[in-house]
C-alpha cells in the first residue's frame, strides 16, 4: 500500500492480491493484472464491499461516518487483519438506532394516546450509557408536553391520557448512548390526531342557589382545548348556551325539585360519559311567620304594633331586591288593597295609629317579595278592630227635667271601653214609635251624658237607642228607651173659672195647678 499526498486531496491506492495475480492451478500461464490489480477480463467483480477510507484508515471524528451494511457485519465486528480495517474504517463505533429499529406504532383518541415500541433490536446494539425517553407535543411546536424517562426498556408501551380533537401531536422516543453519531436519528416520531367528542365529563358538580335561580360549578375538564364548552342540564333538557367558563347560572326558575347536571361538548359532539348530577330545590316563597298584633293606648291614641318573622332564609351575597309587603284592606270584598306598604328584608315591625285616614274594620296580611316574584298573602287580621269589644253602652238611663220652661230628656250611660282613644265615641238615634228614624248625633269619648229637648219636631213617643262608635264603624244598639212619654200626664187640678163682662164683652178665665212632677 502506498498513498501520495498533494495539498487539498489524498490519493490512496489499495492493492490486493488474489487470485487474478497468482498462476492458474494446472495451467501455469501467467495472468496478467492491471497497475489495480484488477483482472482485466473480470469486468464483473464485486466492489461493494470496500468502503471509502481517510488517510489514516482510522474513523477518528463520529460525524464523518458511512452508512452501509458491512459495518454492522462480522466483517467489520472487531476487525483487526489490515484488510478487513481498510474496509470498516469509516463506520461508526456503534451500530446507529433508526426507527426501523424500535418498531414505533402510534393510536390516538380524545381519551388518550398509546405509544407503542421495541427495543429488543436496539439492546442488542451493545450501547453503552443507553437512555430513553418518550415524549408528545402539539405538531408545530418546540416545547413537548410531557416527558417521560423508560426505566425497564423490556417495557413496551407507554400511554397519555386526554387528548383534543383535532389537533395534531408528534409522539417521539429519543434514544440517545455514548457514541452517538450522525446515523442515529435519536428523536424518532410519529403524527396522530385524535377525533371525536370530549372522552370524559367533569368529574363532579356543586350547585347552589336562591329562591328564583340555581347556580352549578364543576372542575375543569382535562386537557383543556380550545373548542372546549360546558353544557348544564335540568332534568335532562339544555338550559341556555354552552359555556366554556366551569360555572353557570340559570335565573327565573319556578319552584320545585331539579335533577341538574353537566356534560362535555366540542366542534365533533358531547362526552358519552357518565354525566355528574345533584338534586336541588327551588323553594317556593313563603310570606312571614309569627305575626303578631298588639294594642295599646298612647297619648289617647290607639296604636297597633305588627311584628313578624322572616319564614326563608336568602343568600347574603344576591343583590336581588327583597323584603316585605303589608297590604290593607277596608273591606273583605276587595280583590286588591286599598294600601301596600313596602318594608325591606331587615325591616320586621311597624306601627298604625287609628284616626279617620283609616277604617275601624281594616284588614292586613302580608308578603314576602324576592324580585318580581310575591309569596301568597297571609291570612287577612284585623289591623284595629280586635283591640276592643264593640258593644253598646251599658247601663243607660234617661230622666226628664225641665230647662226654661221646657221638658228636656237627660241621657246618661256608662261606656263599655275602659281606655277611651280619639276616635271612640257614642252614636245617639231617635226614633217614632213605628220605628222610623228621627234623626241621629254622636257625642265624642269620655262625655257620657247629653239632653235632648222636646221641640216641635219631636213627638211626644219619641224612641232613643243607643250604640258605641269608633270610626266608621258601630256597635250593636241598646233597647229602645221612652224619650218623654214615660213622664206620667196627669190631669190639672184646682180648676177655677171666672166670668167677667166689660165693654159689652164676656170673659171667661180658667186658671188651674199643673200636676206634672218632674224631678
């Protein structure tokens, strides 16, 4: 072997002898070879196996290394004879691992990716300080997703769940050793992208809520793609839009128990998956409890005192406009109030003072409100008329007396009310014999005597009743008492008459006692 060296290219002349070179057995000609010591007349020899060389026959640097079947042959394994280095001389130190090797195989599904590989080949490389790693990351990416290390390499699989649909992923396994050269393709990957609906739904769901309005969350569902949305359900029918927020509210809900629950949605469809569900109930509003009505007398004022209590509790943190209605009626008959007075949640009493801007027989119930929407009425209370017993005067007494010359009837009565208020009073009604109405007055608490005189327009039989009054309203009356006609009328006595005749004119004078005792 020699070699001539030149400034920028190494001639190397590789001569072999064979057995072109050598006598024919038997023949004893001599045969002639070139200066290459190739046979002339054998045209079709195989080179193949005569891998280019440096000047030093010596693969010194593992990025100038040929590809080639010999070097992972028994003729190149350990290669000490002159002729077999010649020919090994650009392999690399280790046979390089390909993906052919490992036999990676790659399914995806939005439940997940299976990786599948082999590494039996590649441990029979004989590689020194040999590590592995299985990755994944979004087609177009350059920071994988997760990375895991093979410990056991008899392992065969590897699997990551979750995956979005529609969205391209490399899953790669990267082997890497100590002499590594420019054959090995060290991060060797496949593409897959997954298709079809979410693979799992949230994992659980909490609701709460108010009285008109249910509010349900979950965690999020993962991986967390783009095309991700949530879908709430009550009683197994959609409510509203999908969201892509892990919480929803649902408003103007009518009272009553709903089975609520959540699914998984993307561009292809929604999860299979067993759906998360919870039961809960819209209560319905209520009106306030343990109304109580008091009354009391205050600076000769009737006053009555309400006080309730609220019969639900709402959340503190709704902005929901809520508390109390206390409607009054002046009449049983009436569909609507006459008066609705508003009273916020924190406001649970409030207080009347009878005059004549109300009734005696007006009427309250009351509501609760959240919103636009009003619980039922309670049941209709009497506001002031339960504070006393109306009923007429007792006793009641009328005695005769005469004032200037004329009989008057005096009426006394004790009223039936111990604490006498503005407002209370007696109502005084005359009366013919046939019953037919006189007239009638009032007289105001605390008087309790009037005189009544007998003119012109009263007749001698004249009834009187009796009956207290508050307001409007009034008392059952007393019997009918005898105005005058009780006096006894008993004829004059003494009599006298006297004729007298003046001026031709006859004058008789009758002059008598009046026998009427009036006390």
């Amino acid at each position: 072997m020699w070699s001539v060296r030149g400034p920028c290219v190494v001639l190397i002349f590789h001569l072999v002898a064979g057995a072109a070179g050598q006598e024919l057995a038997g023949g004893g000609e001599e045969n002639i070879v070139r200066g290459d010591n190739i046979v002339p007349d054998d045209s079709d020899y195989d080179y193949s196996h005569f891998l280019p060389l440096n000047d030093f026959h010596v693969n010194d640097f593992q990025d100038d290394v040929c590809d080639n079947e010999i070097c992972w042959s028994s003729i190149c394994s350990g290669a000490e004879d002159l002729d077999n280095t010649m020919q090994c001389g650009c392999c690399p130190n280790k046979r390089p691992v390909k993906l052919e090797d490992i036999d990676l195989t790659v399914s995806c599904s939005p439940s997940g990716a299976l990786v599948r590989y082999n590494l039996t080949d590649v441990l029979g490389f004989g590689l020194e300080n040999l590590t592995v790693v299985i990755s994944y990351q979004m087609e177009g990416e350059q920071d994988s997703l997760d990375s895991q290390e093979v410990e056991n390499f008899d392992d065969t699989e590897f699997s990551w769940p979750g995956l979005c649909s529609g969205v391209s992923y490399q899953f790669c396994v990267e082997v890497t050793h100590a002499d590594m050269s420019k054959l090995d393709e060290q991060n060797m990957c496949q593409a897959c992208t997954p298709h079809g609906p979410p693979a799992s739904n949230p994992s659980s769901l909490l609701v709460s809520g108010g009285l008109t309005y249910l509010s349900a969350s979950w965690p999020a569902v993962s991986p967390q793609c783009a095309d991700l949305t949530y879908q709430v359900l009550l009683n197994g029918v959609t409510q509203d839009q999908p969201t892509d927020k892990t919480s929803h509210m649902i408003s103007f809900l009518d009272p009553g128990l709903y089975n609520v629950s959540v699914r998984a949605e993307n561009n292809e469809g929604h999860s299979t998956q067993p759906l998360p569900s919870t039961l809960y109930t819209i209560r319905e509003i209520t009106p306030p409890v343990d109304v109580q009505v008091t009354h009391a007398v205050v600076n000769g004022s009737l006053t009555t005192q309400l006080r309730w209590n609220k019969s639900i509790e709402l959340e503190e943190e709704s902005i929901t406009r809520r508390g109390y209605l206390l409607n009054l009626y002046t009449s049983e008959e009436e569909d609507v109030p006459r008066l609705t007075e508003n009273f916020t949640w924190d406001e649970m009493e409030t207080s009347f003072i009878f005059n004549s801007s109300l009734s005696w027989n007006t009427k309250f119930s009351l509501q609760t409100f959240f919103g636009n929407h009003k619980s039922n009425e309670t049941e209709l209370t009497e506001l002031f008329s339960n504070a006393i017993e109306l009923s007429p005067p007792e006793p009641v007494t009328v005695r005769n007396v005469v004032i200037n010359d004329t009989l008057a009837a005096v009426i006394d009565w004790v009223t039936s009310v111990d604490d006498g208020f503005e407002g209370l009073g007696v109502s005084i009604t005359l009366w013919t014999k046939d019953n037919s109405e006189l007239y009638s007055f009032s007289v105001s608490n605390p008087q309790n005597t009037t005189t009544v005189i007998l003119e012109n327009d009263l007749p001698w039989d004249t009834m009187v009743t009796l009956r207290t009054s508050v307001g409007d309203a009034l008392s059952q009356g007393t019997e009918p008492i005898k105005l005058f006609s009780a006096l006894e009328l008993p004829a004059p006595a003494n009599m006298t008459v006297t004729h007298t005749v003046e001026n031709d004119t006859l004058t008789v004078e009758v002059e008598w006692e009046d026998a009427i005792v009036v006390d």
